[in-house]
C-alpha cells in the first residue's frame, strides 16, 4: 500500500532547499554508494539550519501584529 505525503507549504520549501543541497553533493562526487542516507539526513539538517536563520533574520507581514485605529 502506498504512502501519500501530506506536507505543510514551510516543509515543501526546506524539502527543495535540502533536494537542491544533496544534488550539489552529488555533483561534487562527495555521495559515495551506501552513505546516500547520511548525505540526505546531512542535507536536510542544513536546510533547516537555513530556514531557521532565514525566518529570524525576516520578520514577514503576517509576523507583524496589525494595530486598528
């Protein structure tokens, strides 16, 4: 039976960061057959580190708290 993903718009865009890092891993010839999960894993935990950065360096619209007159 397959399993169907159901990924919130914050997770899909740290997935495509951490796609993207693997790949330059890849290209770089650093993924040695059999390390490909410990590359992942590694490409993953960097592309939160990224977006955890970027969110506290960015405060966005819905993050400011709207005052009424």
């Amino acid at each position: 039976m397959a399993k169907h993903l159901k990924l919130q718009n914050s997770e899909s865009v740290v997935i495509a960061a951490a796609a993207q890092i693997y790949a330059a891993y890849i290209s770089a010839g650093r993924v040695s057959e059999g390390e490909e999960q410990q590359w992942m894993t590694r490409s993953i935990k960097e592309a939160i580190k990224i977006a955890s950065a970027t969110d506290n360096a960015i405060v966005s619209d819905d993050e400011v708290e709207q005052t009424e007159f």
